[in-house]
C-alpha cells in the first residue's frame, strides 16, 4: 500500500490509498501481499480475455523484434492490416474501414469529427451537432463529454461543453413515460425525433448511443425495437447513427458487437477497452463504406489524427486477442456463461430486499440498488451506497464496478459485474458468493443505526 505522501503520482483519487499489483493470472489479481482477488469486472471491463496470456504477450514481443514505431503519416504496418480485416470481417455489413486510436474518448471524438467532416463534403456545412441521450458517457474529452449526458461528469466543465438537446434513456425498469416493454410504442426511441426538430435537422450531424448503456446506468438492456426505430429516425432526418461500443463491443454481450442483437447497422461504430483486452492501450472507429467512399470520390482527406494511431505494437496485441478469442470460441463462451451469471444473480437475489434490477447480456451484467424494492426509490446519494459496496467487495478479495447517480447523475446505485470470458462455472459460484456478502454488509453498514 502505497500513501500518498509517498508518491508522485497525481492519482484519479488524491485521498484515496491503492494496494500495488503485482501480477495478474487468469481472472485474478494479485497485490504485493499476496492477497487474491476475483478480478469481476475486468478492470473497467477491460480485461476480457483475462491476465498473462501467453498467445498475446508473445504476439507483442514478436512486433516489438520488428519495429516499436512508424508514424502512419509515412507507413502502414502489417499488425495494423491484419487487425483492420480481423475486425471488419466481422462487423455488420458495410463497416468495412477501422480507423485505430489509442482508446474509447479518442475513438468517440473521431467518430464525431467524422460526422462533421461527412457533411461538410456533402455539400451541408451547416450539419454539426451531436444528439447523445441523458443518463450516457461516451468519454472524457470534451467532445465526448458533450454528447453524454451524465450530469455528475459534465458539472464543472459545462461552460466548455457545446449544447444539444438530449434524448430520453432508455430504461424499462424506470420507463420515463411510465409504461411497461409490453404496453409502449417505443416513445423514449420517438424522443429522438422531438430532439433532432428541436434543435433543427439541418443542423444535426449524428446521433451517438451505447447499445447497451454501460458505466452511467448499469448494463440497461433496451426494447427490442428501440434501435429499428432509431434507425428509422436518423434515415428520415439524415443523421448519422454512431453505436458507442467502446464496453460493449468485441463479445462482451455475447455477439462481436452488442448492436448485431438488435439488427440494425450503424454509419460507425466505437471500439476500445476489449480490443486489446487491456495488454496494451487502443481503439478504433469503424466506418461505413458508404461515408469513406464520399472522401474518396471527391478525393478528400479526413483532416484529423493522433500521434499513436495505428500503433504496432497496439495493432499486433488486438490481432492477438481475435485469434485466441476465435481460437477458444470465447464469444460463444461469453453468451453461454452470461447466462449463467445471470440465472445464479437472480437465484441469489431474487427476493433481495435492496436489488431492484438485474439485467444484461453474456458476460455484461448491471444490478441496481434500492431503499425500497416496492416503490423503487433509492438509497439518498449521501449514502454513497456504491462507495461502501465497492470497499467492502474489496476488502472481500472481489472487484467490482459501483457507480452512483443511476437515475439521474445524483440519485440512484448500480454495479456491473463484466468478468474476463475465461471465467468457470466454479469461479462465477465463488464470485456471487462474495458479492452476495458484500452487498448484505453494505446494506448493514449504511442502515440508520437504532439509538442505545
């Protein structure tokens, strides 16, 4: 354990002390005591192939025997090749370009300059804005958290964040027009259209969505028409549809990509953390052929790029990933024990007087947390419900994933449990086991205590 005073790091959390890793084997973490931990959410659902797998750490020896560098203003590479065509083949149809970055914001902001630079060579320069839904994260640059809606993130840089109308989530546990999945007409997807005329179709460039909503509202599933309808809108008003799956993509929901479940196909598509499985820092933006042959015709660069894009060394590691993934069928493995996970969450907390949701798909699993289950109203934020949670799991050798602000940036507590694909049915008992633990001693811990 490392204190502050002893270090000089400028760390996410300055009054926060961080046990040191010191290895990682298979799903597990190991700290510099010695003490295990049940890594179960894959970092920030990162890991998905789980720690030290051999097949990648020798893929990226290999790259780093042939060259570390080559800016790809001057080359492209071999690694960078081969993981564009392992991607795009499996893509929905017509996503058949990657644009690599070194990470999900990154991947978001290129989406959205994309979605500008699109319209600009169309003739419509007037089309700049991005619609995002309330209760959304797409990243920490300023772009990215423009388009989210996330109003604890957003605060303090508001002043710097360009305004948009936003869309409604899209949540069937807390529907916003209070209707249940078999009774609605889909309004939260028709909201879209209310924002795209409110803010002037002229001026709306793209609209960005997370399949499946991730870190801000705890693996919230949609309506299983929701995204036809999104479709349909972005068509009529010439938006640009951009699926975020920079959590959700490369076999977390137990397909290649979350957004193939609803089949619908964007005009791109944001990937990162699981591409290369966290050995080493990358993303791509996937585009469709139909946006990159407007640049080609009219013979136009995307003016636009990072230093490190198309990195071989990141390349070579997420080509490795997709093989061991295709080698192991860990996409099929993620669908069939996220089933799993699942039925035992629900087994174990069916009648939980505090979980009020468990929802998601494969190995991409959020729980949300109430006061009281009937009414579904949730711990006051001051308790900071997800905080205590997170410790106690902790402290109980389980990593998890807590977020507050579920309902609305400030009210409300998820967890996501996003384990690495290679998980055992043996492995996901010990994992409920804890977490069933840990949530029952948080809900002592924060209950008022009666007075002597």
């Amino acid at each position: 354990m490392i204190a502050n005073d002893d270090t000089n790091v400028f760390y996410r959390n300055p009054f926060s002390s961080y046990p040191t890793v010191s290895r990682g084997e298979g799903i597990y973490l190991f700290d510099e005591k010695g003490k295990r931990y049940i890594d179960a959410c894959g970092g920030a659902v990162v890991s998905a192939l789980g720690h030290s797998v051999p097949e990648v750490v020798e893929a990226m020896k290999a790259q780093l025997d042939s060259v570390e560098f080559a800016h790809t203003s001057q080359f492209t590479n071999p690694s960078q090749e081969e993981l564009a065509k392992l991607i795009t083949d499996r893509s929905p149809g017509g996503l058949n370009h990657a644009y690599f970055v070194s990470g999900g914001s990154e991947a978001v902001e290129s989406a959205m300059k994309l979605a500008r630079a699109y319209w600009v060579q169309m003739g419509r320069p007037d089309k700049w804005m991005v619609i995002g839904r309330e209760q959304s994260y797409h990243g920490n640059t300023l772009g990215a958290l423009a388009a989210g809606g996330n109003r604890w993130r957003r605060a303090i840089y508001e002043p710097m964040l360009f305004k948009a109308p936003r869309v409604v989530p899209c949540s069937c546990y807390r529907c916003p027009f209070d209707k249940d999945p078999a009774h609605c007409s889909i309004e939260c997807a028709d909201d879209l259209e209310r924002a795209i005329l409110e803010a002037g179709p002229e001026k709306v460039a793209a609209f960005i969505a997370e399949p499946i909503v991730g870190a801000t509202a705890g693996a919230l599933v949609p309506h299983e028409n929701y995204f036809h309808r999104i479709r349909e809108i972005c068509d009529k008003y010439d938006v640009l549809f951009i699926a975020d799956e920079v959590m959700t993509g490369l076999g977390r929901c137990g397909s290649w990509f979350a957004i193939r479940q609803f089949g619908v196909v964007p005009d791109m598509l944001c990937l990162a953390k699981g591409l290369a499985a966290g050995y080493v820092p990358i993303g791509a933006t996937l585009v469709h052929d139909r946006i990159v042959d407007t640049f080609h015709n009219r013979r136009h660069i995307f003016q636009h790029g990072h230093t490190y894009m198309g990195h071989p060394l990141a390349t070579a590691a997420g080509a490795a990933v997709i093989r061991f993934m295709d080698k192991h069928k860990l996409v099929e493995r993620s669908r069939v024990l996220g089933e799993e996970l699942l039925t035992r969450l629900k087994k174990a907390l069916h009648d939980h007087p505090h979980v009020g949701d468990i929802r998601g798909r494969g190995l991409f699993v959020g729980i949300e947390f109430v006061a009281d289950r009937a009414s579904k109203a949730p711990f006051e934020p001051e308790l900071a419900f997800h905080r205590v949670l997170r410790d106690l799991a902790f402290r109980n050798g389980l990593i998890i994933y807590p977020m507050g602000g579920t309902i609305d940036g400030r009210r409300g507590d998820h967890t996501l449990i996003a384990p690495p694909f290679v998980i055992t049915r043996a492995q996901i008992g010990r994992l409920v086991e804890l977490l069933v633990r840990s949530i029952d001693a948080a809900v002592e811990s924060v209950r008022p205590k009666a007075a002597p």
